[in-house]
C-alpha cells in the first residue's frame, strides 16, 4: 500500500519488528525449557517438588524455537515464503502443546508418590516457566502468522536486500503547441527581423517634413 504523498508502505515500521517479534518469541520458549514450570504444593503451603518444563515436554519447546528462528532468518534473506509459512506453523505448534500439556495442569490438584507418605495430595502451582512459555507461544504464533502474510517481495525488503525501485520515465512533452511557442518567441525577440507592417500615421509623420521642403 502506498501514501500519495511519500510513495512509501504504510505500515512499514511494524513490518520491520516482525522478524524481531517472531525471535523474541522462540527465544522465550527456548529459555522456558530450561525453567520451572509447576510446584507441586501440599497442604500448608509445603513445596513437594518442582516440575521441569524439559521432564514435561522432552525438550520440544527447544527444538520449535531453534526451527523457528532458522525459519526467520531465511524468510528475510532469502524472501522465502514457505519459510515464513513454517515460522507460523511453528508457533501454531508451541501454543498447541501449551493448550494441550501444561495449562490443564494449572492449578490441579492430585496426588504424589512419597516415601514417607505415599498418595500425598498436592496443587500443582504455576511457576516462571509456564508464563514464560505462555508468551512465547502466543507471541511466535501471532507474529509469525503476520510475517506470513507478507510477500516475497516485502521479505526481502525486511533483510535490507531489496533493491531500489527504478525512477519511473519521464513523460514525453505534448508536440502540439511547442513549435509555434518557439517560432513566437524568435519573432518577437531582439535577433529575430524586424516587422515589414507599420502603422499608416506613422509613414505620414515620416514623409511630411520632405515634402514642406519641397514646397
């Protein structure tokens, strides 16, 4: 889309924040795997034991956000448009396992195998890695089904590798009225001849004092 006035994409900042948005993202959910993603609390708010998001999801949030920034940087320079296809993919992915593995967990409350107590009900709490994961997804998801939309064309223009538009060709002059212009302005300018016609008073002034003289 283009403004009448400048001749550029409306829009054309928050299209530039999208490839960083879509890495932002899968880099939460790179870090969420390293995270904790639930406490299991007993009653009394006694900490039971911690529940590790790569115990949880064997390390695919890792993989989704390494595949996700790959598909990124190859969307933008390359102007790949399966590849931005793939970075929503991606992110549609992370928000499903989120929807299906972890938030059904939040705030259950079930029991746990101790060896001192064994059947031991417990709350599983939200910890830094769930809401961390939550963003991640919902972020890559977003944006990356936003960067999806764009063209080969405005991807590459988001990698700094689209060339610039040629100027358009100038229109051609109207050959109407040029020649008679030029001839005008010849005829009435100091180089040009002098006019043959003048006036009838004129030539009487000119010839009386010739003729008194004759007299």
């Amino acid at each position: 889309m283009r403004t009448a006035a400048g001749g550029k994409r409306s829009g054309a900042g928050i299209e530039r924040l999208l490839p960083i948005a879509c890495i932002a993202g899968a880099a939460l959910l790179i870090a969420s795997e390293f995270m904790t993603t639930f406490r299991l609390d007993a009653a009394g708010e006694t900490t039971l034991r911690l529940s590790e998001a790569a115990d949880r999801h064997n390390y695919a949030m890792l993989v989704i956000g390494l595949f996700a920034i790959g598909a990124v940087v190859l969307a933008i320079y390359a102007g790949s448009k399966p590849a931005a296809i793939a970075v929503a993919v991606a992110g549609g992915v992370a928000l499903l396992v989120f929807l299906l593995a972890d938030l059904p967990d939040a705030g259950k409350v079930g029991t746990i195998d101790d060896p001192n107590q064994p059947f031991l009900p417990a709350e599983a709490k939200p910890e830094g890695g769930f809401w961390v994961e939550l963003i991640g997804s919902l972020v890559l998801a977003v944006c990356g089904a936003a960067l999806a939309t764009l063209s080969s064309v405005q991807l590459r223009a988001l990698g700094g590798r689209f060339s610039r538009e040629e100027p358009e060709p100038p229109s051609p002059r109207p050959r109407g009225g040029g020649g008679k212009s030029d001839s005008s302005a010849d005829t009435t300018g100091g180089g040009g001849p002098a006019s043959t016609n003048s006036h009838p008073a004129t030539e009487r002034a000119k010839s009386k004092p010739g003729q008194d003289a004759a007299v």
